[in-house]
C-alpha cells in the first residue's frame, strides 16, 4: 500500500503550518507553487512547513509560495481552497488589523518594478496550461503534416491547436482587468477588438489595421485601460445609472482608444521585439545564450521568470515559435549536471542522494524547482555551477542560431526533454532537434564538471537536513568536508 500522504491531507498538514485558516487571505497556484496570501506571516512555521514531505521548497515574496511540483499542486491547492473555506470567520481583533497594517508596509517596501512583472505574471500564469495543451497538439499535428499521414484529420488539429492562440487576447483581457480590480469581461470585451476581423476596415495614421496587430500587448494595454475608465466612472456615475452608464463609457472610451491608438503602438512594439529576438541571436548569438542561460535559473528561483510570458507568446503569435525558450531551458539542463555531481561526490550523504533521486526525473522534464529547492540553493556554490552549465548549454544553441540553424519552441511551460515534441525552426526538423539535444549535453557536461571539480570544496550538509550517520562516519575521500 502506498504511503504517500493523500492531497487532503497534505492540504491539512500545511494549513496549520501558515497560521490557519484565519490566516489565509487569498489561495491561487501557478505550475509548481501554492501561492498564499497570509495576514501575519510571523505566524508561518518555516522549519516544520519545510519538514513536510510534500513540500519542496518555500518562496517568501508578495505572496507566500510553498512548491508542491507539477501536478500535486493542482490536486493540493482545491482540497486546501476548500478547508480554508469550511473554517469559521475569524473576529477582526486588533491583532489581525496590525497584520494588515505590516501586510501593508511590507508591500510599500516592494519596489514598483518587482511589483509590475509580479502582476504581469500574474496576468499570464493562470494561461500556462492552455498554451501547453494547444502548443502540443499543434507540434503532433506539425509531425503529421511533414510525414504525410492523417490527411483527414490534421485540418481539425489546426483548430483544435489554433483556436486558443487566435482569440488568446480575450483571455489575456479578461485576467488584466481581475488583476487590476476591473471588471473581467470588460477587459475581455475590449481586449477582444485587437483580433476582431472588422478592424481591417479601420485606417489609422495611413495604414490599415490588421485584425491581431499588436497582439497579447495590445491587448494587456487595452484591458488596463478599461480598467482604469471602469474606475474613474464608479467614483462619479451616479448609483442608479452605474449598471448602464459605466459598462457603456468603458467599452466605449477604451475601445475607440484601442483602435485608433494601441492596437498601432503595440503593433510597432511587438514587431520591435521579434526583430529585436532575431538580431540578438543572429549577431551575438553564443553571447546572447550565454547570459540567458546563465541568469534564467536565478530568475525561477524568485519567481521572475513568469514575467518573460508576454515576450515568449509574441513571438509564437508573428514567428510561430519563441526563439528564447530553447536557450532558456539549458538552465534546467546546467540544474541536472549540477545534482548528479553533487549526487557522486557525496555518495554517503543518503539524506541528499534520496531528495535528488526524487527530484532528478522532474528536473529532466524541465521543473527545476525541486532540485533548485531541494539540493543546489541550500548548498550555496552549487547553485553557482548549475548557472555556469545553464550559461554553456545557451552559448551552444545561441552559436547555431548565429550561423542560421533557429531552435524554437511552438509553446511555453515545457523544457528540458519535455520540450522535444514542440521543437520547430528554419530547418529539418532532424537538425533542430539535434542542435537542443546538444545544448542540453553541453549543460549537462559543464553543470557535472563545474559543479564536481568548483562547487563542493566546503560544501556542509543544509540547514534543517536530518543527521545522517552514514555519512558522518563511513570514510569517503572524494566527499568534501563537512
């Protein structure tokens, strides 16, 4: 019989652990993280949330982050929704007024620009699984056509895998104007003039719209909009007319504002960043991937990397893949090197080889925070030697992109091998594949090498590890002293 704890009641095991119910504010998840806005996060117990076999790692930032991996956090966070919603109300005592108060100064302290990609990412994450459905569908469809096979059934995989992406604006509309206290289906409804076909009639400063133009930014632009008219209306529309005149002013006023303004700007921007993506990789391609893949796994470490969302889908929406997931994704591959040198060396610390059998298979897939949580960071200089692997594996593929062999993906979300199926670019689909399988041997190398020969010389076992016997008195020349 299986052991492992059910998501209930690892959901049960974790509320006590944040405070409460009482405690918990808000409850949403991303791919791999429980992300809990808390009242008083003194309340928090670290060391035994931690302990938690479930649990792979903590995140303290705007929101409280606990990683669960892919899959058990989409199990986990609705048993935990539903326990925080069966609890009673607390009373608001004055102490729980004070935790709004330091909750309060806390995100004074925030600087605007990390608050900004937080609430773009926050804007896009919840658009993750969709993008990672139809951008398989599409790679499988992709195959089919180039083999000849199905030829009855491949136009409907180009609308099941399409439909998403052409009306993708709407969604983006919709959780623009939610994050931003809108109303969602008023920034849906003018988010969703960027792609209406009637733009083509519509002339703007001696050129004709196109329906898209300005794309996933035209439309994150025109939802805020919205928002920001829906707001200045509820503060002087009288009540009795607030059903009919605000919705109205707001459609209206950001609507005309899209179409004869930000459709065209976003336009000339998202065009900016795919010539921009093809002359950075064209001309300083090995450069370009070398600080890409070096800086990406810091990036996921504080939840930053989410904010790289809206870039990733312009591409795809004008080039049909993104150019920039394949050099991000060496990181994971520098992470992988990393641990299993740190899995070698350390061959009687069985507490640390077990976290990283059970991590390596999610690393592989391209999910780095287990092993980012869970071995390199609280090593300290490993999470270093796993940057320099990430850093070699982009410079790999970043070469090639240089000398004209262009690796894209035709999706977000997936890396590592999981990325194979959705690997597209200028060439045969043989060399593309060949070019990542490449990048991803030349981060594996270098994060081993770096990570064996640098990155253990003081290492010590992390705080909160269980004392391992084993490695405390069995012999073992190659380990690095504890």
């Amino acid at each position: 019989m299986s052991t492992e704890a059910t998501p209930r009641a690892t959901a049960a095991a974790i509320l006590p652990l944040v405070g409460g119910a009482a405690n918990v504010v808000s409850v949403a998840h991303c791919l791999t993280r429980l992300r809990l806005g808390l009242r008083d996060r003194t309340r928090v117990r670290e060391d035994a949330l931690r302990a938690l076999p479930a649990v792979l790692g903590v995140v303290d930032d705007d929101t409280y982050q606990i990683v669960l991996g892919p899959g058990a956090v989409a199990r986990i966070t609705p048993e935990f929704e539903a326990l925080v919603a069966a609890a009673p109300t607390a009373a608001d005592t004055l102490e729980s007024r004070g935790a709004r108060l330091r909750a309060t100064r806390r995100e004074r302290n925030a600087t605007p620009f990390k608050l900004l990609l937080r609430r773009v990412a926050n804007i896009f994450v919840p658009l993750i699984p969709a993008l990672i459905g139809c951008g398989v569908i599409a790679g499988l469809n992709g195959l089919l056509v180039n083999l000849g096979l199905l030829a009855s059934l491949t136009p409907a995989l180009t609308a099941v895998a399409s439909g998403f992406m052409a009306l993708i604006a709407v969604f983006v509309g919709l959780n623009t104007a939610k994050e931003f206290g809108g109303t969602p289906v008023l920034g849906g409804a003018v988010a969703a003039i960027v792609v209406y076909a009637g733009v083509a009639k519509v002339t703007v400063f001696g050129t004709t719209l196109a329906p898209g133009q300005g794309g996933v930014l035209g439309a994150l632009a025109a939802a805020l909009l919205a928002t920001r008219v829906e707001k200045w209306c509820r503060g002087r529309v009288p009540d009795a007319l607030d059903v009919l005149l605000t919705p109205t002013v707001t459609v209206l006023v950001a609507g005309l504002v899209t179409v004869y303004g930000l459709m065209y700007a976003a336009g000339e921007v998202s065009a900016a960043i795919g010539t921009g993506a093809d002359w950075l990789l064209g001309h300083t391609g090995a450069f370009a991937g070398l600080v890409l893949g070096g800086l990406f796994l810091p990036l996921v470490m504080l939840g930053l990397h989410q904010a790289l969302i809206p870039i990733h889908t312009t591409l795809i929406e004008q080039q049909g893949y993104t150019v920039l997931l394949p050099i991000l994704a060496m990181a994971g591959a520098g992470q992988v090197g990393a641990a299993l040198a740190v899995y070698v060396r350390l061959r009687h610390d069985h507490s640390l080889r077990t976290t990283i059998r059970s991590a390596l298979p999610a690393g592989l897939l391209g999910v780095g925070e287990p092993l980012i949580y869970g071995v390199s960071l609280p090593l300290g200089r490993p999470f270093v030697t796993a940057c320099a692997g990430g850093a070699a594996g982009g410079a790999f593929v970043g070469f090639f992109s240089m000398v004209g062999d262009t690796v894209g993906s035709t999706a977000i979300g997936p890396s590592g091998w999981a990325l194979f199926p959705l690997l597209s670019g200028n060439r045969s689909l043989t060399l593309t594949a060949a070019v990542y399988a490449g990048g991803l041997l030349t981060g594996y190398l270098v994060g081993f090498a770096a990570t064996y020969f640098f990155g253990l010389g003081s290492v010590e076992r992390p705080a909160g590890a269980p004392a391992d016997p084993a490695a405390d008195t069995a012999p073992d020349t190659a380990a690095a002293p504890r």
